[in-house]
C-alpha cells in the first residue's frame, strides 16, 4: 500500500475469521465512496500578498452534515492528508476507511460527515503544474488552512467541527487550526509530526529534496519541458523520510531485493510527480511554528506519533513538553513493532485506533 513517505507492505488474510474482517473492510471502503466536488476562491490573497482571481480546492465528502437545534454544526470531521497526497487517495482505501468509516466504528459514516480535502498544490486542487508553473504563488501552510476553512463554511455550509485531524502534512495543517480557529471544533488529532519550526534533520532533507529540482540542468527556473533526472534523486530522499527499518529489512533481506524494491519506488514516484508542485509543497512548511501561539488554543488534543519514524524521532523530545503545556491534551507515542510501519504508522489506525476511539468518546462539545 502506497502511502506518503514511504511504503508499506499488505497484511496476508489466511484465516476465516480474518476473511470475514476483509470483507466487512470492504463493504465499509464500498460504501464510502463518497461525493466528489470543487470548490473556487475568488481574488485569494496569500500571505506573501501574491493574488489569484481564482483558486480551486478538490474535496470528497461521505455522510450528510447534521446540526443541533442552534443550528451549529455537531458531526463534520475534516481529515488532512500528508504532503504529496490526496484525500482520495490517502483516505478511502481499506486501511483507513475499513477501519475507521464502517457501522459502529470510531468514524461511522451514518453518523459522521467526513470531508476529504485534497489540499493546495495537490491532487486535483490549483497547483504550480496546471499552467502557472514557476509563477504560481508560493502558498505556505497558513494559506493552505485558510482555504480549508473557506472550504468549509463558503463550499460546505459547515460552521463548526466536531474533529480536525491530520497525518504528516496534515498533522502539522491540525495543529495550525488549533491556534488559527481555536473556537472552530471540539477537538483534534494530529498524527506524526511536531508542534515546532521544521529544522535539523527534517529540515535537511526537505532542501535536498528541492535543491536535487531546482540544479537539474534543465529546470530552467521552473520552465521545464520534460522530465529531470533530479527528480530521481528527490524521490530516494523522499523514501528515506519514510523509512521503517523493521519493515524494510522483512520486505528486502537481500541486496537484489533490497536495490530492485528502491529503483521501482523511485521510477514510480519519478513518472508521477511534477518537479514545481514537488517543490510549492515542501517549501510550504517554512514558516510552520505552533510553539509560539500555544496559549491561543482552547480545544482537546490528542497527538500521535510511533518511536520509528524517522521525520520525527522521539528522541528529539519536541512533542511531549508543547503538549504538557496545554490543557485535556494528551500525548501519545506508539512504540515499535512489527505493526508500525515509520512515519507510515500515521495512515494505520489499526495500529493507534484504540485511542483514537477513547479520545473521540470522551470528547466533549465546545
């Protein structure tokens, strides 16, 4: 299964018992589907005060929206995919929908109105390689949350959430609610990243990412007509940040395997990847910092995060202190085993479900 920053492998069905499991994932995954639809920002101004008459944002919504008698809106879940993803894509298969979106689970779609952005420079939302290339405005992450809840209370008629979560990208897109709209939902679930700037290690790879693009000899500032071979190079980085080692060394105990498994991830990622959008949404995160609006965030928190990922290694201990700091916030950090799947962990809730559950249960409306 294809996720962002890495890949993880399927788990074998063999007994009947998980046959039955299978085929009710399934039947939740059918039923959830949902409805696609597009929704255009008129004359948006980003933060670096660039313009556009019009910006679109892609989204996909399972369930129908209900509001009390105040007319607040009581079960819209917004979820927030991870850089590169869509929320099609990341959202929808049997690992997260079979999970989470099926009868009686966490995320029951008869109960809850699930929406699916594919968020700026993604998917089929504007991005750099619909024609603008180069010139397309460099959006960061307050632009991309500001579009989201456009999306929401202009596209959606939703005036308030019960959940806001998020994986990798879309972790740190959750915690920037937290603080941008502290009054906007009951709670929230970032999973697998920090509540700080983007530096070290992190920080490194993402400028290799985008210097192995914008050196390629032919990149011609943005003004490209084929492909790079510098794409290549940033796909092998983008695969390390995803890197499980339990994992990768079951998938590739030998050298053959082990260089076969590495150059088809990276032709693949290689076809399909646009060198600018590549570049707009690692260059996003630059002024990404929730350290600093703490005390301007009212909502429950659950934080996410398993020991083996590499973006965000617990060692580092930036996660725990920040959350300490707040109030009916909790920590969570899912240690390592043949479960977690690195900074992939982030798109198994069969893995971190239970507290999930447990959060969502007990949360209480704002």
């Amino acid at each position: 299964m294809r996720t962002h920053f890495g890949t993880f492998a399927r788990h074998p069905t063999k007994s009947p018992m998980r046959t039955i499991v299978l085929l009710a994932c399934l039947a939740a995954t059918a039923s959830a589907q949902g409805r696609q639809g597009d929704y255009v920002a008129k004359n948006f101004r980003f933060t670096t005060g660039e313009t556009l008459p019009e910006i679109k944002i892609h989204y996909t919504t399972v369930g129908t929206p209900r509001q009390d008698a105040r007319g607040v809106t009581r079960n819209a879940v917004m979820i927030l995919h991870g850089t590169g993803g869509t929320g099609r894509g990341t959202f929808l298969g049997r690992g997260w929908a079979g999970e989470l979106y099926g009868p009686g689970q966490a995320l029951d779609t008869t109960k809850f109105f699930i929406v699916l952005p594919d968020n700026l420079g993604h998917g089929e939302s504007s991005k750099p390689s619909d024609g603008l290339k180069a010139k397309f405005p460099k959006y960061t992450y307050d632009d991309m949350v500001k579009l989201q809840y456009q999306l929401l209370t202009e596209g959606l008629g939703v005036n308030h959430m019960r959940l806001v979560m998020g994986t990798s990208m879309g972790c740190m897109h959750s915690w920037a609610w937290l603080y941008t709209y502290p009054d906007f939902m009951d709670g929230s679930v970032p999973l697998a990243c920090a509540p700080t700037p983007i530096v070290g290690r992190n920080r490194m790879i993402r400028t290799a990412i985008m210097d192995a693009l914008r050196n390629d000899p032919h990149y011609a500032n943005g003004d490209y007509t084929g492909p790079l071979e510098g794409m290549k190079a940033a796909q092998g980085f983008l695969w390390v940040m995803g890197a499980a080692p339990l994992n990768n060394h079951r998938q590739a105990p030998t050298r053959p395997v082990a260089d076969s498994m590495m150059r088809a991830t990276v032709a693949r990622g290689t076809a399909s990847t646009d060198p600018n959008n590549m570049i707009w949404y690692f260059d996003a995160s630059r002024d990404y910092d929730p350290s600093k609006f703490l005390d301007q965030i009212k909502a429950p928190l659950l934080h996410i995060n398993s020991a083996d990922d590499f973006v965000n290694p617990p060692e580092l201990g930036n996660v725990a202190p920040y959350v300490a700091k707040l109030k009916h916030a909790k920590f969570v950090l899912i240690p390592i085993s043949e479960q977690t799947r690195g900074h992939g962990t982030h798109s198994l809730p069969a893995v971190w479900g239970n507290h999930f559950r447990e959060f969502l249960n007990g949360l209480p409306e704002r």
